[in-house]
C-alpha cells in the first residue's frame, strides 16, 4: 500500500513557499528569512523623507523591507555570521513595511481599516491594529492570534522537547490569590516524578514563599522558582496531595527531555472489548518514534476502540497530525483523501492539499523514509481534549471528521486555532499575522470557537461527545479518571454517563479567585520554562 | 585453478568487507555524560552549524545516537504555543563510533567532529 504518489506531495506541501511553514521556506529557517516576502519586486530603498502613506494605495512590501528605524550592525549569529540586511530607515518604513505585507499575506486583509501610520506613536502599536476587528458567531474576537517577538528569541534553540526546569507541567486554576497551581503531568524519569511529585499535588508555599503571597519580592520568587529555575538549582516545594496530605519535596531543576507520548495501555472492559490509550502531548520530531511503538502496542494487542489523550497538546508539526490520522484509520479509511487542505488570502496561490501521511518522517528535511507506518484500520477513535486541545491536535480530530471517521470528544471545547503564520522578520522583530487557515477534505475549517463535545451536535463546530472537565484527582491513565472513564463508559454504552452532561463546573473546594491580587507571570518560551499548559486567557496581548 | 582464483579473489573481497567494517562508523550512545561532555557537545554543534550554544538535555544521546534540535516555540498570550500547526524542520545530529572514536555527524553537511574524553557504544 506504499504510496510514493501520496508522500511526494506531502514533501512537496512541506516545503512549499508559504504552507505551514515557519519562515517562508522549510529549510530557509537560518539563510533566507529575511527574504520572505511573497513579492520579489526589486526595488531602490526608499529615502525616508520620501514615503507617503495614501489611503488604499499599497507599494509591494519588498520596497520597505529591511528600512530600519534603528539597524543592526555587525553579523548575524543566526545566519552564518552574515552581515545584518538592515538598512538606514525610520519607524516610518517599518510601518509601511507592515502594512504592505498584511495587505499581501493577512487573511483578512480586506478588513484591516487603513489608517494613517504616522498617527501611532510606534511600529508595535500600528501592527497591533493591522487585523480584522470582526467577531465569531461566539461574540469573540475573530483574530486572537497577532503577535510578535524578537527575531532573536525566535532563533532559540534546544534539543527537541528539552525544557529547563523539574519536569513538571502546571495547570493554573486561579491565578491571583487565593492561587490554585496544580500538577497536571510529569514528565517520565524527570527529577519532580523522582522526587514523588504526582498529577494533582497542589503547591502550597515554595522555598517557604506561599503560593498566595501578595508582595511583589514573594511573587518574583515565586516565578523565578517555578517557571524560570537554572538547571542544578535546588528548590523546597511544599505541596498538598490527591489524599490530602501535605509533604515537602526538595527538587533540583535541570534539563529535562520530555516524554511527549505517555501511558501506553490497553484495557479490557466488562463486555471484553479492548481499548487502546495513549497520552500524547506535544506533536515534536521526537514524539514519532513514541506514536509508532504505541500503534504497533495496539495492532498486537487487536484492539476494538482507540482513545487519544490529546488535553495538554498544544499541536506542533502538521505534518505527525496526518501520520497519527493515517495510523489510526489506515489505508482503507484515507486512500483517495486528503488530511488539510490550506486556505490563504485571494492573492495567493492556492496551495497542493496535505494527504495522510503513510510513513515515517525524517523531520530534519521532511523526506519520506520509505518506512511504512503501522495502522490500526479503525473508523471511531475517541479524543480526550481541553481548551489546551490547540492546532495540530485540533486538525487531527477535523482531518477524520473530514473522511467520515467517527472522532468522540471527551472533554472540554478545544482552543479553537484553525489558523497558521509564515513568521516573517523585520528590523530585528518577528511578526507573526493569520495567513492561513486549514480545511478538512469536506472543506471544514471553521472553528475559530472551538470544537466542542456535545451529546447531540447541532452546529458545524459541535462534536459527538461527553462534556467533562478535566480531573485534577486521579492520574492520566486511570481507569477512574473523569476522561478517561467517561470514554470507557461511552465505549459500552455509546452515550454520556448522566453526570457528564452537567459535569463542567468549577471543583467546590476552589474559592472564588481575587481578580485585583498580583498574578504571577505567563512564561512565554517553551525553553526558558518547564510550563507547557494553557492557562485562563487574560486577553489579546495587543489590547 | 579457476577456483583457486575464485577463492583468492573472495578472500580479498572479504578482508575488504572487514577492513571497510572496522572503520566504518556505527550510531552509538553515551556511556556515560557530565556536564562537561554536555558543553563539549554543544560546542560541537555550534561548531557545525554555527548560531549560539543550544540547550540540550543532562542526558543527551544516552538512549539514543540521534539528536534533534528544534527552534524555540514561544507561547502566545493564550499560552499556546504559536506556531501549534508547523512544518518547521529540526536540525539532525547524529553521535557515532568509528574504532574507538566518537563523533558527532552532522548529516546536513556531511560533517564529522571528533568528540575527546568521550566513551560511547555502539547500539
């Protein structure tokens, strides 16, 4: 069933100019990101006393690229030591450098009002506006996914899935006081799973700070302990358990190799059918090798019924989403069918759909090695999900929705991120804007609100399924864990346990959270940082 | 006589073979990591691939001999990572032993850097 046809093209979206892509080429990642632009016209740099901005007029981005307000001088690190492009420009030429190419590459450029630049104080203040203000049907913000960074922190690397810290991934319930900081995973062998940490184990007090204090010296330990420790340092954490006991664990941070699929088991329920589970939390190159052992787990184990714990997976390579699809439905299910199909701006290519992917990946130059990937030939899989469901794993469940395999969703609604970027640098900045959205092969691709598990689905974005909240006090994998449990129960019953239907609430025993208390800090790089967790949205960076 | 050249020409070819087999190097892993093999290692990758000195795990290639690098994902202020749905490909590197040596093989550029004070073993 080798499909050299299929992988082709699957290589071939892989690198294709714009796709999902981090930089405008899916190898360019250090020589030519700074030569992104969809358009190549080759234009004089502009004198800055020159550039006008006239409403609805728009000069190709390319003609204010690299016109900086303040250039770089000396070599990029990040390019082979090559000089900076940078030229002598202005805020001004920033600016119009952004408008040119949201007005190129922005999905929705057609609802960026244009307004005059220089009536901003600053480029990062004039790029927070360049989207659409439009909402959902939800009422949300249609676009919450404008950003930008340093280019410099862009090019962070580490080895894949390495973070530094205890190996703990945290869940905030509150987080102003009375805080609620709660162990959602560990990973495997990592020094707080040696240490006796487990899932659900709520921190009390850190190096005798508390967890509630409300000075800014304790809430800079406190983030500086919990998110940002060196590797080798030692650190007291006083936590309460599951059984409600409390115990103090000193545990040393160090860099730590996550386990990004977790939990390989099979069940045998009541009426002997046999149920794969497997935790998967992060779709990074590493994870490959991980996915193909649980499926081949599986296929020896014949099981009936598949169940994916997807909550804490935040997405990652497209690319694993489409093999994870391919393994789970197998050949019968996704010959002749394409997994996602990118959607950009009408002035835009249309680009060659992503099929299933039916073998294994070198993901240092995304060639097909000529491996075939295992299958397991199933038509339902069952999908446990969070609001830290997002992107890839989010395509995953609409990429089989869209050839009729029946995906359960256990769980809460999803993030909601049908949408992707060509991050794209600027004067040392990196912006990231929508420039694509993803469609299934029946041409699904909104759900910008989420996909959301209901019993009986009624809108485009509804989901068969059992809403649940996720359960704090027992371990993924559990049997008894409210997931977990409720999928089983469905497996036997093919419908939500009665408690399901109301069972999103709030735990009783969280006091209501004091919204003026100090927060402690959302750590915003995956490598500076051992959280890997959604938290509450405190709303657009941008507002 | 023709098969007494036959067998001559197979011995010659099999001493090839072994001779190709003793030099040729073979995916290995770390006995044994301190943090200053970690710092030789990182060097080493900064050597190849050049940019600054990347994180790498307390115990790197001790159960594999091959490493990705990938680049960081920052988060958004939703907390999830940005880039959740990419193509972004990973650096490759690969720890080899050739007779005693160990090298670090960077695919990429067909780039063999010896690694020294280093035990490792062939998987």
């Amino acid at each position: 069933m080798f499909n050299k046809k299929r992988i082709s093209t699957a290589i071939l979206i892989a690198f294709s100019g714009l796709a999902i892509t981090a930089c405008g080429g899916g190898g360019s990642l250090n020589k030519d990101s700074n030569n992104t632009d969809s358009t190549n016209v080759v234009t004089p740099p502009p004198q800055s006393d020159e550039v006008e901005w006239v409403a609805g007029e728009f000069d190709a981005s390319s003609t204010f690229k690299n016109q900086c307000d303040v250039p770089r001088t000396g070599n990029d690190p990040y390019n082979n030591n090559q000089p900076y492009p940078d030229k002598a420009g202005s805020t001004l030429t920033e600016k119009m450098w952004l408008r040119s190419w949201s007005d190129e590459t922005y999905l929705w450029y057609d609802e960026i009002t244009d307004k005059n630049p220089e009536s901003f104080d600053t480029v990062a203040a004039y790029f927070a506006q360049l989207k659409t203000e439009q909402t959902t049907d939800s009422g949300a913000k249609k676009d919450n996914f404008h950003y930008s960074e340093p280019t410099e922190d862009f090019y962070k690397e580490a080895q894949s899935g390495v973070v530094s810290g205890y190996g703990i991934n945290w869940s905030f319930i509150s987080n102003t006081p009375p805080r609620v900081l709660r162990v959602a995973y560990l990973e495997d062998n990592s020094p707080a799973q040696n240490a006796g940490i487990q899932r659900g184990d709520t921190v009390l007090s850190v190096d005798d700070v508390s967890i509630d204090t409300n000075t800014q010296a304790g809430i800079d330990s406190l983030n500086s302990i919990l998110f940002g420790p060196t590797a080798g340092e030692a650190h007291n954490f006083r936590v309460r358990s599951n059984d409600g006991t409390e115990k103090s664990i000193t545990i040393t941070a160090g860099n730590i190799a996550k386990t990004p699929v977790q939990n390989v088991n099979t069940f045998t329920t009541q009426n002997n059918t046999r149920v794969g589970y497997m935790q998967f939390n992060s779709h990074i190159g590493v994870a490959q090798e991980g996915l193909i052992d649980a499926v081949n787990k599986f296929k020896a184990d014949q099981v009936d019924e598949l169940v994916i714990d997807f909550r804490y997976n935040g997405g990652g390579l497209l690319a694993m989403s489409s093999q994870l699809a391919y393994m789970v439905a197998g050949p019968a299910n996704t010959d002749d069918f394409y997994y996602y199909q990118t959607i950009q701006n009408d002035k835009l290519p249309k680009e060659v759909p992503l099929p299933f992917i039916n073998q294994e990946i070198d993901y240092s130059t995304f060639e097909g090695k000529q491996i075939l990937l295992p299958d397991l030939n199933l038509s339902k899989v069952y999908v446990l999900s969070t609001s830290g469901t997002c992107s890839a794993s989010e395509a995953f469940i609409n990429g089989l929705k869209g050839i009729d395999v029946e995906v359960v969703l256990i769980g809460d609604t999803t993030c909601g991120k049908p949408y992707g970027f060509t991050p794209t640098h600027n004067c040392a900045t990196t912006y990231y804007t929508i420039q694509f959205s993803g469609a299934n092969y029946k041409g699904f691709g909104e759900y910008s609100d989420g996909l959301t598990p209901t019993p009986a689905p009624q809108f485009s974005a509804d989901v068969k399924g059992c809403p649940v909240t996720d359960d704090f006090d027992h371990q993924l994998g559990d049997t008894n864990e409210a997931l977990l449990s409720t999928a089983l129960y469905h497996i036997t019953n093919n419908g939500c346990p009665e408690v399901a239907q109301n069972a999103k609430q709030q735990p009783a025993s969280y006091a209501q959270s004091n919204e003026t208390g100090l927060s402690l800090e959302i750590p915003q790089s995956l490598y500076n940082t051992n959280m890997d967790l959604t938290w509450p949205s405190t709303g657009d960076a941008n507002d | 006589m023709i098969k007494y050249i036959l067998c001559a020409v197979s011995a010659i070819i099999l001493t090839g073979c072994n001779s190709t087999q003793a030099v040729e190097p073979q995916d290995a892993t770390l006995t044994r990591v301190n943090p200053g093999i970690v710092t030789q290692l990182q060097q080493a990758i900064q050597t190849a691939k050049g940019g600054p000195l990347v994180t790498l795990a307390d115990d790197v290639f001790t159960k594999s001999a091959q490493l990705l690098i990938d680049h960081g994902t920052t988060k958004g202020p939703d907390g999830m990572p940005i880039m959740g749905a990419h193509n972004i490909p990973s650096e490759k590197f690969v720890l080899q032993k050739s007779g005693e040596q160990c090298f670090l093989f960077y695919p990429k550029k067909q780039l063999s850097i010896p690694l020294s004070n280093v035990e490792c073993e062939v998987i």
